[in-house]
C-alpha cells in the first residue's frame, strides 16, 4: 500500500466497501461451489430476485464475479478465487476475536460480584 497513489487506494476502499455486506459475502460463498444462476443464489441466500441481482451487479462491477448467458439462465462465477482467501483471513481472525471474548465473558461469568 505504500507507494499506491490517491486514485488506487480509492479503488481498493470501495472493493473493500463492496464486501461490506452480508448478502453480498453470502453471495460470494453461495459461489464457492461453482457458478450458479440468480434462481438458485435467490433460493440459498434467501432473497429476493431483484435484491440478489443487484448486489451481483455491485459484485461484477468490481470484478469479482463474471456473468456468462446461457439460453434464458445468466451463470454467475467467481472471477479470482484469491478473493476467498481474503475472507478466509478476515473470517478466521474475526471467528479468533469471538472466541476470545466469549473465553473472557465466561471467565468473568463466574467471577461472583463485588459488593
């Protein structure tokens, strides 16, 4: 990130900005399996047509995903996969944080109160 200029980082903020969703992440791991189409990312994430398309837009207009018609059906696929390791990172330390606290509330739970 050092030497990137103003007009970089930018554009690496608003792909972070564009994972800062959850319907977008959950879309993003609906994909890890393979391509699938808007009906069946509607059906897995749980919502509804227009939603799931449009955040597929957002996606795609980041790159992150690429389109492809086939007949009546638009296929979605995942563009790079290093995106998963990326929120395999953030997911992992975040699931780390969790854990932590939920050690530190459980040790403070049995701690009786100071009167």
């Amino acid at each position: 990130m050092e030497a990137m200029s103003d007009q970089a980082l930018q554009q690496v903020a608003q792909y972070f900005q564009a994972l800062a969703e959850p319907n977008r992440l959950r879309i993003l791991n609906a994909l890890r399996g393979g391509e699938r189409n808007v009906g069946e990312l509607t059906e897995i994430c749980g919502s509804s047509t227009a939603n799931v398309s449009r955040h597929l837009a957002l996606l795609a207009r980041h790159g992150m995903v690429t389109r492809e018609g086939r007949g009546t059906a638009v296929y979605y696929r995942i563009t790079d996969p290093a995106i998963y390791a990326l929120c395999d990172l953030v997911c992992g330390n975040i699931a780390r944080q969790y854990e932590q606290m939920a050690v530190v509330r459980q040790q403070l739970g049995g701690v009786p109160a100071v009167e």
